[in-house]
C-alpha cells in the first residue's frame, strides 16, 4: 500500500493504469525479496500485463521511494507508514534506498 499510496501523490504516474501500477508494486515487493522471478509468465497471463511493460513503471515507482523521505510533497505518507503498527515500512524502504547509494 506505501508504493501505491506514493504513487498518488505524484502526479506524473497518472499516466500509468491502476492495474499497472498493482502489478508494478508487486514486482518491485518482489525485487526486494531477492525473488527469482519478479514477474512471471503466469503474472503476465493472468494480468495482461508483459514484465517489459510492468519494469518500465516499476522504474519509475522505484526513484518515488528513493526520494519520498527527502520530498516535501510525500511526506505525509511516508510518516504514515513510519509508525509500528505499519512496521515502519517507510523506515525501512529509505534504509533500501540508503543502501543502494553505497
């Protein structure tokens, strides 16, 4: 919900179907589970959605993750999802991001 709720704030991923953007944030949930496949052919079959199609938004909802702690405008959601009982899921997508840039 934290990657879609991002999303809205933003208004440039207008542009992306809300189907895209579910299937979007389950490949990017699955990339940072080191899944083997992020997004499989029975995905692609059961969604319409081709993984070319779904890495291009999901490149997108990635660099909105990276900056949401720095942004003024995504603040909001990001301390929403930085309280326990959300187990501090914001926290933990900027420690990736911190990660990432080492």
């Amino acid at each position: 919900m934290y990657m879609l709720e991002l999303s809205l704030v933003e208004v440039q991923m207008n542009k992306w179907s809300p189907s895209l953007l579910a299937c979007s944030t389950i490949y990017v949930a699955n990339k940072i589970l080191h899944r083997p496949a992020p997004w499989s052919s029975f995905m692609s079959a059961q969604t319409k959605h081709s993984e070319k199609e779904v890495h291009k938004c999901a490149k997108e909802l990635c660099f909105i993750i990276n900056v949401a702690h720095l942004k003024r405008h995504f603040q909001a959601v990001f301390k929403k999802y930085n309280t326990e009982d959300r187990f501090f899921v914001s926290d933990f997508c900027k420690s990736l991001s911190e990660k990432m840039e080492d």
